[in-house]
C-alpha cells in the first residue's frame, strides 16, 4: 500500500514537474551599453536606453529584425505629390496597455511635446523640418501652431517644409506615443513601473537602478500573438571584461561588445556566437569651442592632426574598426564621396612639425604649454586610447590630465559643456550624412557637444534640407563637412564594427547596420 502510494506521489510530482516546464517563462537576458538615463522616449537620445524605449513603445513607423521601415502604430501612410505631407492611418482598435485606445491625437501631442520648449527634447532639432517646428521649440510660436494634426481618431497629418527623404526612418525613433493621461498624474514619475502605460510589446515591471530592467509582455500589443518572449532583462555592461564573464557564465545570452583583448580569443573560441557588422557610428573627440583655447581653430587642428588614428585601431582596439577621418561612416554614405582631410596621408613628423607652429600662433610654446583635461568613460579600451593620445601630444609639449566618469556622467557634462575635451560616439538614427552633420549645427544643443557655432555652416545645412536635386545636395553636404574638417570643432577617430556574441538558442536576432534588435522578434530555443 505504501509503494503505491509513493509511486502515486511521485507520478503527481512528475506531471506537476513538466507541466511548470510547459509554462515557464521564456525570458530573454541582454547585455546593454550603460544604465539607461531616462525612459521618457522624448528626453533621451542615447542608444542605451533607446534600446529599452524601443521594446516599449511603437511610433507610426517601426523596423522589422532586418531594420527596414514597416508600419508600426500606423498600417499605411500616403505622400503628397510634392513630398511635403504625410498622412497616416492609426491601426483601428490599437490599445495603450490600460486598455484605452490609441488614436491620432496621441500622436499630434507626442510631436508636440517633443518639440515644446518646456519638454527640452534633445531630440527636438532633429524634426526642423515639420512646418514651424523651430519656431515652436525656440518658444517664438506656440505648440498648436505646430504642422501636425489629427484630421480624426485614426488620421495623422504631418506637414514638411520640404521633402525629406528620410523621414519615414527618422519616426521610427522620434516622437513615440506617450500617454498624456498618466503625464499629467504623475509628472516625471510617470515612467515608474507602477504608474508607466505603452503602446509596445513590452511594458516595464522593474527598474534597478545599476542591476537591471525588467520588462514583461503587453498582451494589449497589437501583435501580441506574434511576442514569443515572456520577459526581457536588460543589464547595464559598461565594464566590458565583466560583460564577457558573464556571457560566458551563461548569465547573458547576448552582449553588444566585449574587450578588443579577448578579439581573438572569441574568433577562435566562440565563432558560431560572434557576428561583426560595420555600422551607422562614428567615435570622436570633441573640443568645448565656448572655452578658451578650444575656440581657437589652430588649437583644435593641432590635437586633431597629430592624432594616429591608424596606430589607435591597429594596435589598440584591434577589432576590424577603420580609422576615421571623415564625419561620415562608410555604411552610411551610399553614394556621398566625403570631402578629402587636410592632413590625411601626410607623414606624422610633418603634422608634427605644423602643430608645433600652430600652438606657437596660438600663444604656446615651451614657456607656456597648453594645459587641459581630457575625459572619457570608464573603460578599459577607451583608458589606453586617451592615454595613447595624451603621449602623442605630449610631443608637442600639451600636458592632457586624464579623467573618467560612466557614460551618464560624461553625457550630462558634455551636454552642459562641463569639458575641455573629450571623446564620445554617436550612431545614426537614419542612413544619410546629415544624421552626422546635425551633430554641429548650433540649434543641435542636445547633441552639439562641441558648441560649435558657424552661421555659414547652419546656411549650407539649410539649403542641404532645401534642395530636392540629389546632385546639388549631395555637393552642399561635402561643402558643410569640409567646412567642419577644417574647423575641426570634432575630429574624427574611427567608425564601428559591431561585435555582437549571441547564444547558438537566441533565434531572430539579425546582425544588421544600425545594430537595433527588437525582442517582439526573438525567441529562445533551447
């Protein structure tokens, strides 16, 4: 009798047993860059936390898991002949995670606040192309006069003041929908697990600040049947060699980057897990031009020219990057010839020899040399190449104090221009140059480290988003970037490879350019 009841016991035991493995979580651990610094989708424009934005929230246009543009929260748009308004039709019966609908006004206040002077949206310069957008975030217009309107619940009207080409891409990061509503409740909290409402396929459940986010599925997704994924944790990997660690503890099914030291290492070990990509970024160093003698072009010039960029990618990042000495990556280009460098392809004891005569011009010399701090983010690679470069200019009598802080920190000083110089990275949110050459557009102030402000080259850059003949823009664009080559208000470094190392299990996750990889495509077969 006892034996049966233990062969009974253990029969439970066993169905209870697979039935918790039928129904188990299938959660999905990745690596990301640094700690997100907001999840407000109109305050950030900083990969790390777009890559959590982006599981969240859908704008009218999203990418598909080979990055090219699909309808997102609008099923179809047209474009009028002149390619100057665009209108949408909102899916019928979309949903915000607390049930209630989603419409086109949803979106006319998206663009609208992003673009408000009260919002300070770094991202707000990025749509001057919608009628009045600049007038209405310099605070000379209000918001409603704003191009952009709900015709009706499912009708969304943008109007351009001139065609833009890539504008159906550009929407796929900026102005998501947000929910006014909880907005208005909770002002900045609103993005609190307990109080957040998305449109996306996940939603946030948990947000430890330096540990990890926590999303779980929205069954309110308009494509929810489509969400394998139960769960998504995103952990902040800035510290490259604890990154690898962990992959390789099988704690992170996938990580975006790993130590240049361990590059082969990880051909030879994990070749099956390593996927590398060229993509849309760009590393650079950036001067303060609001502080002198960083305003002064033969300064910036002579940091910049002595810089071997060759000697940095080879002997030090070794991770396939190519030196950089144009603004625009090679992905990006299409058929955009740069403009030539000043000093590319002369032998270093020439640029030496200028750069010395250059801050001699500028006032310094062996009596007087130039004193600055160099800063950059903790990271082992980024360490060596700013001391790498701090030696190089110690040849020219340049005494460069190095400092680090995480990426946060260094994003918010270089934003408040709270630097000498530094070095920093930016990744297109669209495959034209001008994604590049906005970086140094003096109405840019989010993303203008460099506060680089030249009213010839905000002139070409309008007339760049002016003409509609492919032949003359692509002219005016290498006119702007020679401009900037010359200044040097940034200097180039090298352009990204991405690195990614997934898990043989991780399915539907495709190396692609811009290296975005939403989880609403992935599952895990293991």
């Amino acid at each position: 009798m006892l034996r049966k009841i233990r062969i009974a016991l253990l029969g439970l035991l066993l169905a209870a047993s697979a039935t918790m493995s039928a129904h188990a979580a299938m959660s999905f651990h990745r690596g990301n860059t640094a700690e997100p610094d907001s999840l407000d989708p109109h305050l950030t424009t900083s990969g790390y936390a777009g890559n959590i934005i982006f599981e969240m929230f859908v704008g009218l246009t999203t990418v598909d898991s080979k990055v090219n543009v699909v309808p997102g929260a609008a099923e179809s748009w047209t474009i009028s002949p002149d390619g100057k308004t665009y209108t949408f039709k909102i899916r019928k019966g979309m949903q915000w995670s607390d049930g209630t609908p989603v419409t086109a006004e949803d979106f006319a206040y998206a663009f609208r606040r992003t673009m408000d002077p009260k919002t300070a949206s770094r991202a707000a310069p990025l749509l001057y192309m919608i009628v009045n957008a600049r007038e209405v975030n310099s605070g000379k217009a209000p918001v409603e006069k704003l191009g952009v309107k709900a015709i009706d619940a499912t009708t969304f009207e943008v109007k351009l003041l001139n065609p833009t080409p890539y504008f159906l891409e550009l929407i796929v990061h900026r102005c998501f929908p947000v929910p006014r509503w909880a907005i208005e409740k909770f002002g900045k909290d609103w993005t609190k697990p307990e109080n957040i409402v998305v449109n996306g396929a996940f939603k946030l459940a948990e947000w430890i600040p330096q540990s990890r986010v926590k999303l779980v599925r929205n069954a309110k997704f308009y494509a929810a049947n489509d969400v394998k994924l139960d769960e998504v944790y995103y952990y902040p990997t800035e510290d490259l060699n604890a990154a690898l660690k962990r992959y390789r503890a099988d704690e992170l099914d996938t990580i975006v980057a790993f130590p240049p030291s361990q590059f082969e290492w990880v051909k030879e070990n994990l070749p099956q897990d390593l996927t590398l990509t060229p993509n849309y970024g760009l590393l650079y160093y950036t001067f303060n031009t609001r502080k002198a003698p960083f305003n002064d072009p033969r300064v910036r010039n002579a940091l910049s020219m002595t810089l071997d960029r060759e000697m940095f990618v080879e002997k030090i990042m070794r991770g396939g990057e190519p030196a950089a000495y144009s603004l625009i990556p090679v992905a990006v280009r299409k058929d955009y010839v740069p403009p030539p460098s000043p000093w590319q392809g002369v032998p270093m004891a020439e640029r030496i020899t200028k750069a010395k005569a250059l801050l001699a011009e500028a006032g310094f010399g062996p009596g007087k040399p130039l004193k600055f701090t160099f800063r950059y983010n903790t990271d082992d690679i980024q360490k060596r190449v700013a001391l790498a470069a701090t030696q190089t200019w110690k040849a020219l009598g340049v005494e460069a104090e190095l400092l680090n802080s995480d990426l946060n920190v260094l994003n918010a000083d270089l934003r408040n221009g709270d630097y000498d110089v530094a070095r920093y990275q930016w990744f297109a949110e669209y495959a034209d140059p001008t994604s590049f050459l906005y970086l140094l557009e003096s109405t840019s102030l989010g993303d203008n480290h460099s506060k680089y402000n030249n009213q010839a080259y905000d002139a070409v850059m309008q007339k760049v988003y002016a003409e509609a003949d492919h032949a003359k823009r692509l002219a005016l664009m290498q006119e702007a970037e020679a401009m900037a080559l010359k200044d040097s208000p940034i200097t180039p470094i090298n352009f990204y490879v991405g690195k990614l190392l997934k898990k043989p299990y991780v399915k539907g996750m495709d190396a692609n350019p811009r290296g975005i990889n939403i989880s609403r495509y992935i599952w895990i077969a293991k």
